[in-house]
C-alpha cells in the first residue's frame, strides 16, 4: 500500500472464496482501486493467467500499478483506464474471448473521499466536485447543486440520499444560490445545516452524508453504469464464470438483485401455452439468495465494512445466441 493510497479491501477472504479464482483463469476487477482485491486474484492466477483491472480514477490506477509490479511481479496484469458502463468495449480492448471472474466494488475509495480536493469530503473545504474521473470535463457537483431545478434537486436527493429532509434541502439551496453560487463543499454544508431540524442536526451522523452521498451518485451515474456494466459482465463470463457485486447502499444493492433476478428467469410463458413465446433463458445461477455481509470481525477492524452487502452469481452454459440478453 502507498502511503497516499491506503484502502482496505472488503470482504476479501468471502470474495476469494466465491470468486474461486484457479491458475490460469482469466480474472477481471472492474473497480480496481489501489487492487487491494485484485492482487490476490493475480496471485491465484498468475502465471500463466490474465488479470484484468479497470478504474476511470489516474491516482487508483497509478497506485495499483505500483503495488501489482512490487507484490506479484510473476502475474500478467492489465490495467484500463475507463468507466465499466462501457466494459464491452474495454474488454474488446483487452482482447479476451471471456472472463472467468468479475469483481464490483463499488462506490468509492478511502482515498478519494480522503482527498479534500476531490470534493466528496463534508469535513474539509473544497471546490465541489465529486468527478470518480476527474479529467473529463462531466458534470460536477457544482453544476449540479447550481443549475438544477428545485424539483430535480429534491429527486436526487431524496431518492440517492434517502435524505427525510430533500425538499427542505433543496429549497434552500436554489435560496442561496440566487445571491451567490455554491462553490465549495462547506458552502453547501452551511446551507443544509441551516435547511434541516435543529434536532435533525444532532442525530443521525453527519447531517450532509445523505446530501453529499446522493450528488456523488448523479454526477457518477453510478445507478445507469452498473445496471449496464452488470448486464456486461453476465455476456462476457464464460460459462461457469463467477460474478461478484459488493454494494454499498440499498439503491445499488437492488439493482444487482434486479438484474440478476431477471437474467436467471426461464420461460415465463403462461403454462398453457404449447410453445415458449417470451424467449428467456436463464443465464445466470444466483448464489446469493441474500446478500453475505462482513463479519463481526471485519465490521469492528473496518468500519466502511458495516455496510458492505455482497451478491454472486453464476454463469450457466451460453444459450442459443441472443437469448435472455439485453
Ligand atoms: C471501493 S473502491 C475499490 C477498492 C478496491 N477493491 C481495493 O480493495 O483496493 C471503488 C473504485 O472503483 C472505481 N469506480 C467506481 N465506479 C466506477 C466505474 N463506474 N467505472 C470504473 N471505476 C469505477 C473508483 O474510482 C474506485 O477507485
């Protein structure tokens, strides 16, 4: 670990067993970090098998670069700067026929929310950002809090954040904004303290985590990337390719849960009729009927941990071309 990357891996030993990774396996970290996962995946594979990481933050790759060469010089390894929203076309870039494990760890990384610059921190004044991909001139959080509507804002908020106290939140906000912009992270968290309860204030946490959590979201896209990268994966895993999805909260937890659900439905036909009209075939094998979550141990040595809520499926033998794909 670097001094300036120090994130802990989660669920790594509950990972390594679901994902199983065997010696010349391909294997394919779509949030690679500082490869806190992704070094032992190399381990198990290498030497003779590929693995695969893929991060759209310079500094996580910068980083894993480093430890992968110092901690397993023996294992190939490519590392791809992009966004898994678009993990078709990485992986033509990666020439690979298939994948045998894929790994989601989503969300963000101790460093990035540690990086005042980055604009994620509600604890330390910054331009507020929130860009996981910061070179690309996207959407910031700025742009968010000071040019969408009032209704949008309380949307996002509310549906991101879980946040009780959205409309308040953002009434307050298009207020401020209307003498001066909203520039920085403590601008913003001025302007949701004095939107929000006073009792509301002192319970609950930090009363902006909703708030922050809920921007980082829309200025990411995370929700649209992972229904997308998921439904990737699925396509690319050969067949008894395993995939694992760590989530964070319960809106990306659904999604995993959504789309593998549907990617494991056979016929749905009324039993009537005489032949299938609808076309589905199950895909996936769903391992996790619910999701696994961290140990007592791990909770209390890791706290980001807590909220960790895994989820794994299998890919059954590819179906007639097609089939059940979307
Ligand atoms: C929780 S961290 C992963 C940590 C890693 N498993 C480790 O143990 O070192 C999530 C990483 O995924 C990246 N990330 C999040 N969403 C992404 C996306 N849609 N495409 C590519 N990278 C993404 C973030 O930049 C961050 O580095």
């Amino acid at each position: 670990m670097t001094a300036e990357y120090r994130h802990v891996p989660v669920m790594l030993a509950e990972v390594l067993s679901e994902l199983d990774p065997q010696p010349g396996e391909v294997t394919c970290d779509c949030t690679l970090g500082g490869a806190g996962h992704t070094v032992e995946l190399a381990r198990r594979v290498a030497p003779d098998g590929l693995s695969i990481g893929i991060d759209q933050d310079d500094m996580a790759l910068a980083a894993a670069t480093e430890r992968l060469e110092r901690e397993v010089p023996e294992a190939e390894t490519l590392l791809l700067k992009g966004n898994f929203g678009d993990l078709d076309e990485l992986l033509v870039e990666a020439e690979v026929p298939g994948v045998d494990c894929f790994l989601f760890d989503l969300g963000v990384s101790s460093p990035q929310l540690d990086i005042p610059e980055r604009g994620f921190s509600y604890h330390e004044d910054a331009p507020l950002d929130m860009r996981m991909n910061s070179g690309n001139h996207t959407l910031t959080a700025a742009e968010v809090v000071n040019t969408y509507n009032e209704a949008d804002l309380t949307r996002i908020l509310r549906v991101y954040g879980d946040e009780r106290h959205a409309a308040r939140i953002a009434r307050r906000i298009v207020e401020r904004r209307a003498k001066a912009p909203i520039e920085t992270t403590l601008q913003l968290v001025d302007v949701i303290k004095a939107a929000i309860p006073a009792a509301a204030r002192r319970s609950g946490g930090h009363p902006a985590r909703r708030a922050f959590q809920a921007l980082r979201i829309e200025v990411n896209h995370e929700l649209d990337v992972l229904d997308r990268g998921l439904r990737a994966a699925v396509r690319w895993a050969n067949p008894g390719g395993r995939i694992c999805v760590i989530s964070y909260h319960s809106l990306e937890d659904r999604i995993v849960k959504h789309v593998f659900s549907e990617l494991s439905q056979g016929c749905t036909c009324p039993p009537d009729l005489p032949v299938c009209v609808c076309g589905h075939v199950p895909i996936v094998d769903v391992r996790t009927r619910k999701p696994l979550v961290a140990s007592d141990e791990e909770v209390a040595a890791n706290p980001r941990s807590r909220s960790a809520l895994m989820r794994v499926a299998v890919r059954i033998d590819a179906p007639a071309e097609g089939k059940g794909l979307s």
